[in-house]
C-alpha cells in the first residue's frame, strides 16, 4: 500500500469516526425533558411497581404528582420503595422524570409541549418504538 493510499484510507476512517461521534451528540440529544423522565422511568423499572402509566399497581399512583416522587427516588420510603442512589440516578435524571409524570394523563398537554411520550426503547439514543 501506497503512502498516499494509506493516508486516504486513514482520513476515510477519520471522517466516519467524527460523523458517528457527532451523529451520536445529535440523537442523545433529540429528546425533551418529559421523554427523558420516560426513558427513566423505563431504565430504572419504576413501572413494575407504579404500572406502565403510573397508574399504580403495587405502589402508589404516582401520575401527575411528578414533584411528590423526588425525595422518594433519592431516600427510598419505608414499605418498599429503595433509594434509587445506588442505582446511579442522577438529579437530571430525577428532575426529567417528575416533567414525565406531570404529563402522564393530561387531556391537553402545556404549550409547547408535544404531549406524554409512549416509547418503550429506552436504550436507543433517539427511541424508535
């Protein structure tokens, strides 16, 4: 191989490692505050114990009531609920998930808003389902 050709194929392999790496700040970037309390919710398994919609289940209905969860998710609350600390939740993460929350069953989503997000791939930078 050619200096030349090796060059090229370096500045090749170049270019797609920065158009990945931008792409990838693009797509983690594509979702609201309300879509990445949802992608928490789904991450950290809220629903198995709030149900899918925070309707409740076996805990406490939590749609709605977004501000209320808060020291609960860092404290953990006597009966059952764990701090969430030690599962690496973050105050985004926390802050995110209450906007999620305060959306769940709105007939008329805020101004601005696009309304409750129902993804379910959380693990996807911008989820597709």
């Amino acid at each position: 191989m050619s200096k030349l050709q090796h060059q090229l194929k370096s500045a090749a392999i170049f270019s797609m490692l920065i158009v990945g790496f931008l792409s990838s700040i693009q797509n983690a970037m594509a979702l609201d505050a309300p879509g990445e309390g949802r992608r928490a919710w789904l991450k950290y398994n809220c629903y198995g114990c709030h149900g899918m919609r925070a309707a409740g289940g076996m805990g406490p209905k939590l749609a709605g009531k977004g501000e209320d969860v808060l020291e609960a998710v860092f404290h953990g609350e006597g009966g059952g609920m764990p701090s969430y600390n030690k599962y690496g939740i973050t105050s985004t993460d926390a802050y995110n998930l209450t906007r999620y929350l305060n959306l769940i069953n709105l007939k008329k989503p805020p101004q601005n808003n696009t309304g409750e997000p129902y993804f379910m791939h959380w693990w996807e930078a911008t989820p597709s389902k």
